[in-house]
C-alpha cells in the first residue's frame, strides 16, 4: 500500500519528487521546518480527532514525538497507560497488575508516562503488592511532567494516588463521592495524597466534592501556595474546616456550598482571638451556596475591597428575597468599588409557580436590590425561576444604577408553564428603549416582558453611534406578532448577531 492510499491527509503537507531512475520520494514541504507552523497543524489535529495523530506519527522520525505529545497529553482514563505494563488485564471494567511473572520491562510504560500531563482516574484497579513495588519502587514521579490530575468516586486506590502526584502537578479535583460505603476508603487515600501533595509541589487549583472529615484540615491549611479552592462537600463542610481554609494567603479564587454550616457556630469561630484578621485575605472571586445569615456572616468578614466577582446561590428551601436585604447592605460596603460581576440565583420549588395565584414574596422588586445601586456592576444575573417584579420605571431606575453595563439578565425567559395566568410581566416592550439610551455598553440582554403594547418608531431617540447589544432574549407569554416586534427591536439594537425569543407567537393574519 502506497502512503498516499495509507494517509491521504497528509497529501496537503508534502509534495511528490520523481528522480530519473522512476523512483518516488516522500519530501516534506518547507514549510513544515518551521516548527510553530508544524505546532499550529498538529494542533488542528488534535481538536478534530486522535487518529489522524496516530498516522502522522508513523509518518517520520521528526513527527513522532510532537504527534505522541498530543495523543497522550490528555488522558481520559488511565487504562491505555496501565496497558504498557507486562502481565496487565481488563476484567468486568476493573484494571488486573500482576502478579508478574518476573521483574517487569517498564520501559515502554515510563517512555509514554513522561508525555501525559493531564490524566483522569475512574476506573477500579486490582493490584498485587509486588506489582506496586516493582512499578513505583525506582522512580519519585510515575508522570514526571503531570500538571492536572483528578480521580472520581470509583477510582480510588494506591496506584491510582501514585500516578496523580507530580513536582509539576497544579491542579487537582478529587471525587470522594457521597457513599458511606466508600467515603471512609477514598478518604483515606485522599488525605494520603494531599499530604505527598504538600511535601511535593507548589498546587494553585484544588476542587474537592464529596464527604469529608477533619482529618482534611491539617493538609488543607498547608496548602500556602493555592489560588483557587472549590469545596462541594455539602453536610460535612463545618465551621472549623472554613476556617482553617480561611487563612490561606494566596486564595484568589473560592467556589464554596456552606448551606449546612450552623451560623451561630460560625460567628463563634470568627469572634474567636485566632482569626483577627479578615477571612482569605486575597479574595478577589467568590461562589457560596447558603442561607442568608451564613452568607452575610461570611461576607462581612471579608477584607475590604478586594471582591471583583460575586455569585450567590440561594440554599434550599430558598427565603423570601426580602431576606436578603442584609446581604446586599454588607455586600455594597465591602466592595463599594471594586465589584464589577454580581450573579444572585434565587430558585424555588415550582409548586409554588404552580399557584393560581403566585405569591408576591417569590418575586425580586426594585426595593430589594436598592442596597446594590452604588456598585460598579458590569454584569448583574439574576437567575430566578419567578420572574423579577419589576415595572419600565424599575428598569430606568436601574439602569441609572448601572450606566456600564455590558451584561444585564433579569431572570430565566418565563413560560406559561410555571407561570400562572394571574401573572403578567410589568415591563413593557419600552424597557427595550430605556436600556439603549442609559446602558451604552450593554451587549447580552435577557428579560421577560408583557409585549402587548403598541409598539411605534416615532419620537424614538436616535443616537450618532450604533448601540453595541449583540444578544437578546426575550420571554413572555403574551401573544405579539413578530413582523410589529422585530423591527422596533432591529431599529434600536443595529448590532444584533442573535435573538432568541420565549414568545409564544400569534400567527394569525
């Protein structure tokens, strides 16, 4: 088989030379020297699929080694790795090592190893004790160049905590999973790990899910050199183990579920004389899942200015948003000047949409984000299932409040499936006209509003430059013929590169 019918892709990057003697050669374009160009295709490469890499590592001698960095740069699973050693079976998806029949070649094994930098852990793995001294006993990293690395609930082992270590190692995301059956075991090794992890690397991302205990709080807190942090431990994060975390110098970055944490406890822990100063003092972006105090508890303590991003996902069963009045106060005195991204997701049980009549308190008003006006907000999300009450004189106040910007969601596109017919939206189609004249830099916008008005191009105030919206979204479920919507909508955004429309449409003529 020629290697024109053998690779056909690789055609485009080389050229065919006939010598006298009718012989045919293979010479790679010029081209193709220059390495960042051979980088940049071999690039493309990998984003379509992994086979053509697999060919243009058969090609020569001088793409083999970047096509192979790429093939196994990424590891979804550590079976194809764990292959390379002698005497290895797949059994009922568990991985079998050993036991070997003599001392194991591991060369092939080590030579492929050095080219993973990301792997992934799920798969169960059945290990003989002298198989484990024979694979780890003569190297410190088995992936010497590992820079990501996580294990799921089901992939936890020795071997398994062997291969996510690395002195190149920065981040980490571990499932310990929810099970009691094997919460206990994955802890184990958990803890096991974060401690070689301390000894040897400097780690910036640490993601942790699952159950853990207090046997994590001594490897957490030396964790010095971590930049972000994600704990989605549910019931098992205390108020001891926050604030240990707390006084890592270095976290910018901190996604936390605190919807169990006993606020009374807390505010002890913070009173306390060992934590003085403000919690994580570099924080610059925060995600918490709590009640209200609890958020407010945490918030409060935060140093001042320093919060760029703020999301905050209401803790089931939600309360009412005038709970939240604190929260806003506190969140508007730390960050007065610096928060410029506010994302606040209030859900509730959509039974509670299912009502006849909706309650009132489910709804967001004007009054309880007046505590929010003096921010700097570029983007503010509010991500609710019942549709902020709010009125076009809202809107213009708000968006006074917010002059830059660039991103505006005002709840999920409402449907009149959990929406009742009792409720209908107070802005009108003019809300559209009052943000293009207050928020020149708005370019995503999402809002629900009644579009039965009259709608008319007269007395629209025109502006010498083109308003920047390029995505809007638009819900409701009052009737409106587009042919009237659409270009009172194109007349005010020129921009528009997409609009996606929750409008149950009346096709009648």
């Amino acid at each position: 088989m020629s290697a024109a019918t053998k690779f056909p892709f690789v055609i485009p990057l080389i050229r065919i030379v006939q010598y006298q003697r009718g012989d045919v050669c293979w010479r790679m374009h010029q081209a193709l020297c220059i390495d960042e160009i051979l980088q940049v295709i071999f690039d493309i490469c990998l984003e379509s699929e992994k086979k053509s890499l697999c060919c243009l590592a058969r090609c020569c001698k001088a793409w083999k080694d970047p096509a192979l960095d790429r093939i196994w740069g990424t590891l979804l699973s550590i079976k194809p790795l764990l292959t390379l050693i002698p005497d290895t079976s797949c059994i009922n998806r568990t991985i079998v090592i050993g036991p070997p029949s003599s001392c194991p070649n591991l060369t092939t094994f080590y030579s492929y190893a050095r080219r993973v930098k990301r792997i992934t852990c799920q798969q169960n793995v059945t290990l003989y004790p002298s198989a484990l001294s024979n694979i780890t006993g003569s190297v410190n990293d088995l992936i010497p160049n590992l820079a990501f690395a996580r294990i799921d609930a089901n992939g936890w082992g020795e071997l398994q905590t062997q291969l996510s270590t690395s002195t190149k190692l920065r981040t980490l995301e571990l499932d310990l999973g929810f099970n009691k059956e094997r919460v206990a075991r994955n802890a184990i090794f958990a803890v096991k790990l974060l401690t070689q992890v301390v000894k040897s690397t400097e780690l910036d991302c640490l993601s942790i899910r699952g159950t853990i205990s207090d046997d994590f709080i001594h490897p957490l807190k030396s964790l010095t050199f971590l930049r972000s942090l994600t704990l989605h431990v549910s019931n098992s994060l205390t108020a001891n183990t926050l604030m240990t975390v707390s006084t890592l110098p270095n976290i910018i970055e901190l996604d936390i579920q605190a919807g169990k944490i006993d606020v009374e406890q807390l505010s002890d822990a913070i009173c306390a004389g060992s934590h003085q100063f403000a919690l994580f003092p570099s924080l610059q972006n925060l995600r918490i899942r709590a009640h209200s105090r609890v958020a407010d508890c945490i918030i409060r303590n935060l140093p001042s200015q320093t919060l760029r991003t703020l999301r905050i996902d209401a803790a089931m069963p939600a309360e009412p948003p005038s709970a939240w009045s604190d929260v806003f106060r506190t969140i508007a005195a730390i960050s007065s000047t610096t928060l410029h991204d506010l994302t606040i997701e209030h859900s509730i049980d959509e039974l509670d949409l299912d009502d006849t009549q909706p309650s009132p308190f489910n709804h967001f008003r004007l009054d309880d984000l007046r505590p929010l006006y003096k921010l700097p907000l570029k983007r503010f999300i509010l991500d609710t299932l019942a549709p902020p009450d709010l009125a076009d004189c809202d809107i213009e106040e708000l968006a006074k409040w917010w002059p830059l910007l660039e991103k505006l969601e005002l709840g999920a596109p409402a449907t009149s499936e959990c929406l009742g017919d009792q409720w209908q939206s107070k802005i009108t189609i003019s809300t559209l006209a009052i943000l293009a004249q207050h928020c020149r830099k708005l370019e995503h916008l999402v809002v629900n509003m009644n579009t039965t008005s009259t709608i008319s191009l007269e007395n629209l105030k025109t502006h010498p430059q083109p308003h920047p919206l390029r995505q809007l979204t638009i819900g409701s479920h009052c009737p409106q013929k587009p042919h009237l919507l659409f270009p009172y909508i194109d007349h005010l955004f020129p921009s528009l590169v997409e609009v996606h429309s929750g409008i149950e449409q009346d096709n009648s003529d």
